[in-house]
C-alpha cells in the first residue's frame, strides 16, 4: 500500500485495484499525467531555487528539495506502507541528520486543494516523521498562477489522521479484495490510462452513464424507477418516462425521448434525425461561397493558446490536396503579431463564415478583438460569422455515440488522423516539450494534429449538409 494507490483511490476505487493488480497491456499512457510530472519538477525547481536533488543522500546532506524518495514502514494493524513524497523541501528543526527537518510536500494543478493533497500530505507526514526521527506539524500544497509560486500551508491534526487511517484501511481492504464496480461519476474516466479497460465492459454491462447527457444523478434516478441498464431505457416508454423526470420540468418530456433514443442508437447503430428545422440547409446556403474551419490548440492552465488554425474552403466539393492550411503560433512575445494575422485571415473574406467545434474558438476570438480594442459593434459582426458544428449535430441527431466529441463523431464517419492516438492533451504535452528542448519536430507534430481537427471538423460539415434530405 503506498501514496500512488491512495491517490488513485480518492478518486475512483477500481484504478486503485488496476494499478495494483491489473494487466498492464489494458493500460493506455496518460499525456495528462506526463504533463503533470513536467510542470511539477518545474514549479519545485523554481521553489527551491533549481537545488533538488534525488534519494536519501540527498536528505543526509541537506539539500533544500529532495525527490525520488521512497519510505517504507510497519503501519498500524501491521500494515505494510510505502510513501513517495512528490517533494520533501528542508526547513528549521531537529532531525537524525542534524539541525533540519524536511516537510513532505505536493504539486496543486488548478486552483482547489483537494482530499487528494491533502490525504497524500497526511500519510506521507506519518511515515517520513518516524524515519526523519522528527514530528511533522504541517505539509505544504505548492501551486503556481499568475506567473507567480504559492504556497499553502496545511496543518496535520486528529481529525484528519483519523479519516486518512480509516481510508487506508478501505484502501487495503479493496486491494485485498476482488476487482471494484466501475464507478458512477464516468466523467473522472476521461483522463484515466485505465479508461479503454473500463469502457468495454461499461458497454457490456449496459451502464446508463454511457448515455449522452446521463450523469451520476440522472442514472441514480432512472434506477430507482427500475430503469437499470441501457436495454431497459432503450425500450420504455416516452411518455411514461416523461411523468417520471420531474426534475426537468417543462423539459422532462423531451429530455425523456432524447435519453430513449440515444439508447436506440447506442445500442442499435441507429441514427435518429430531432428537429424538424433547417440548421443543415443553412449551413449549405452559408458555405455556398467560401467558408473557414478553425481550430486552436490550447494550455487551459496557463490561459494561453498556443497555436490557431486555419482551413480556407472555397466549396464543399473541394479536393482536400486543393485546400489551404495555416497555422499561426502564438509565442507569448509575440502574441499581438499573432492576433493582428488572425484578424488579417478572417477579414481576407469578410463575409464568409466561420466553421468550428465547440465554443473555445469563438471566445478565443471575442478575447482577441477584445486586446485589440474592437468596439462591440465590430466583436458583434465578427463572431455572428461564426457556426458551432457541435452545438448544430446535437441539435440535429442523435447518433449511435458515446459521446460527440471531434474525435468519436468524426472518427464515426470514416476519419483517420495522421498521427495515431492523439489528443488535445498530447498536443499540450507536445507544446510543453518544445518550450523545454525548442525540438521543431514537435511543432510540426502539433500543426499536423491541428490541421486534422480542421479537416475533421470539415467532415462532419460535410455530414450535416449532405443528410438534410433525411430529415422528417
């Protein structure tokens, strides 16, 4: 039982037991957790003021930050523990190495400090007390925004050792036993390695929450209403559910025949047009003459997008080799030279629209005209060009889908990236790598990810205006 098995259990019970007993060939490598080791080594160098160094020596010769420690030690209830304190940064005490102490500490990504800091903070203060002879008060939670390092102290008492024990115990007591259930709150699956494992049998089993739109609280309770896996939901009825969704109100009705239908669809490989209203027939009339996809690439963290692209469409029935791809990199000491070409593209063509996934370009966007002191008149003009292709198939099918992210619709209709398993984090990761080595090779991997989300994105354009003809 160590601090890694803690954290994973905090968050979900069944990747604490598959990451002690799984098969590791179901496992799939994390970028987030990547970025995560990166932008943590970086934040405690800066703290310590690049001193870090590895291992017990490190700790018997004093060096301010130490890292890659390992503790064992005979918990309560003969318990065997292992802690890997992330960092260990030397302060003024009394120590079995002289006049000095370490404080264990961790790396806070966000803005919140959770039970998993804390708990990690908690039980590594345990261990690394007994083995440094010397009682540890507090531990640290280290952060950083604002271009600045914070440090938010947390001191240790009764109350809190007390629910660490008690969850160390649940802990053990999994670990011992047979695999978890898959837990209800399927959005912490999204950045999960164990993800792909959990997915095939949640499908399997016919688990509500693979539903589009249904959460944890919705799944609790279509359950309590005997409604407990997908074959159920797929075959009851509307209107019935309907009278049971009060929740919703005035919507319950409607919310009853989506969540129906998408678990036809799901199950079944159905598609199933939902509006009788004539988005895609707008959509073709407004790409007629010429239209932009776009895309960016993006560090929510650091509030920073780092690359824009651009695919320029004269028409719908373009030979893609035909088709003109820019990207622009938003270096942060350069980024008014950045925004002033976007501007230059986007008025190039004054009237035609442009396409795009999801909300993140558009406010990109209002955030440019913003810095260069467009009036609101002006921010208006240039953002009603703008059409989100998501919020448009969600509005017009349901489609046999977990999801309707880029990749799964896009992927559902036959596209392929260059590059094989990628993602927005991968680009991040990609992005961070660069800054550290200025390595081109993965600028040319970001921008070649990048221009695959245009053209994915065009595909699904594509999709929308050729089956308008379907619709009721």
């Amino acid at each position: 039982m160590n601090t890694i098995y803690l954290k994973s259990f905090i968050r979900c019970k069944r990747k604490a037991w598959l990451d002690f007993k799984g098969n590791k060939s179901y496992e799939v490598w994390s970028p987030h957790k990547a970025i995560y080791k990166i932008k943590q080594y970086q934040i405690f160098s800066e703290l310590c003021n690049g001193e870090i160094y590895t291992g017990l020596k490190a700790c018997e010769r004093g060096s301010q930050g130490v890292i890659g420690l390992k503790i064992k030690g005979n918990f309560f209830q003969n318990i065997n523990a292992e802690i890997h304190p992330q960092l260990l940064l030397k302060t003024k005490g009394i120590s079995k190495w002289g006049s000095y102490k370490y404080l264990p500490a961790v790396y806070r990504l966000g803005h919140k400090t959770t039970k998993e800091h804390l708990f990690d903070l908690t039980f590594s203060s345990i261990l690394l007390g007994t083995f440094q002879e010397s009682k540890i008060e507090k531990g640290l939670v280290i952060s950083s925004y604002g271009n600045k390092v914070n440090v938010e102290e947390v001191y240790f008492n009764k109350k809190l050792i007390n629910k660490v024990l008690n969850v160390l115990l649940s802990l053990h007591e999994s670990l011992e036993g047979f695999i978890p259930e898959i837990t209800h709150d399927r959005k912490k699956c999204t950045i999960c390695s164990w993800q792909n494992f959990c997915d095939k049998e949640a499908k399997e089993n016919g688990y509500l929450t693979d539903i589009d739109g249904i959460g944890s609280k919705t799944a609790s309770l279509l359950k309590t209403n005997g409604i407990s896996n997908t074959q159920k939901l797929a075959s009851y009825n509307e209107k019935e559910l309907g009278d049971k969704l009060s929740i919703f109100n005035e919507q319950k009705h409607e919310k009853a025949s989506k969540f129906i239908k998408q678990a036809q669809a799901y199950i079944y490989g159905e598609t199933f047009c939902i509006s009788n209203n004539n988005y895609s027939d707008d959509l073709l009339e407004k790409t007629a003459s010429g239209f932009y996809v776009f895309d960016i690439e993006s560090n929510p963290d650091d509030k920073h997008d780092f690359l824009y692209g651009f695919l320029k469409v004269n028409n719908l029935l373009q030979k893609k080799e035909e088709l003109i791809y820019e990207p622009i990199l938003n270096l942060k000491n350069n980024k008014e030279e950045s925004y002033r070409q976007i501007i230059k593209i986007l008025f190039s063509q004054k009237e035609w629209p442009v396409l795009h996934y999801g909300e993140t370009e558009k406010i990109a966007i209002i955030n440019i005209a913003k810095n260069l002191n467009f009036s609101f008149e002006e921010i208006d003009s240039l953002t009603s060009r703008f059409i989100d292709l998501h919020t448009l198939i969600r509005k017009s099918w349901i489609l046999p889908l977990k999801n309707y992210g880029l990749k799964t619709v896009s992927n559902w209709l036959g596209f392929e990236w260059v590059q094989k398993n990628v993602s927005g984090s991968k680009a991040l990761y990609w992005w961070i790598q660069y800054q550290i080595t200025e390595n081109e090779i993965f600028l040319k991997k970001i921008i070649q990810y990048n221009k695959d989300d245009c053209l994915a994105t065009l595909k699904i354009a594509e999709y929308l205006t050729k089956n308008q003809s379907k619709k009721n």
